[in-house]
C-alpha cells in the first residue's frame, strides 16, 4: 500500500507540474487576442461615420441651387427626397453618395462647363428616381 501511495503522489505530481508549466503560455496567449473596448467602439462606429458623410453629401447636391430648380422643375418635394435618402440602404447611399461627390469636384476643377443645365437636370431627376424607387420597394 504504501508503494501504491508513492506511485498516486508522484503522478500528481507530474500532473500539476504539466499544468504550471502550461498556464504561463495559455494567458501569453489569450492576451494577444484581447481587442481592447476603444478598437471595439471605433469600429462599430465607422460604419455610421461613413452612412452619416454619405447622407450629407447627397443632401449637399439636393440643396443645391441648380438642384433646387430641377427639384422644382420636375415638380418634386425636397422634403420627401430628404426622407428618402435616409431610408436608402448604406450601398445606395455610398454609390449615389460618390455620384455626387465626382459632380462636385467636376464644377470645383472648372469642368463644369461641359454640363449644361439640362444634363444637370437629367442627372438629378434620374438620382431623385432611384432614391423615390428604393423608398417605394422597400
């Protein structure tokens, strides 16, 4: 019996010694994949940062001057197409979003003179359909 107890400590012993011997390496290893809460907060809140820039440079366009007359012309509300763009999905708004963004640095470089009012026209009533027919299929 007391060959058997020998044997029970000695193995415990391996045991826990395997154990310790281990810890160190499983925490080193935990720590490395730790993402800390400001990396978390920063990327949940990109994708809104992203929606909120897009949402404005589309209001930017519509309010517009030249978009105001062809609002006008084609005898549609701004208001509704301000609701509009808030209900498009965040692929509607980056492509429409970017759409407007190249319209802006075309007047801004001097290459406005190659749209003329009525292109102008066309442009904003085709983006103001597109934004009225997501509305109405979603």
């Amino acid at each position: 019996m007391n060959v058997c107890v020998k044997c029970c400590v000695r193995m415990l012993a391996v045991i826990l010694l395997l154990c310790f011997a281990n810890a160190p390496r499983v925490v080193a290893q935990d720590q490395r994949h730790v993402v800390s809460v400001d990396e978390l907060s920063k990327d949940t809140a990109r994708p809104a940062e992203t929606r909120q820039a897009n949402e404005a440079a589309l209001r930017q366009l519509f309010s517009s001057e030249q978009a105001q007359q062809a609002l006008k012309s084609a005898k549609i509300d701004y208001s509704k197409v301000d609701k509009a763009v808030g209900q498009l999905s965040d692929e509607d708004v980056a492509r429409l979003a970017e759409r407007s963004r190249q319209m802006h640095d075309n007047f801004a470089a001097g290459r406005a003179g190659s749209l003329s009012d009525r292109d102008l026209l066309i442009i904003i009533v085709i983006a103001v359909l597109v934004i009225a027919l997501v509305a109405v299929l979603r």
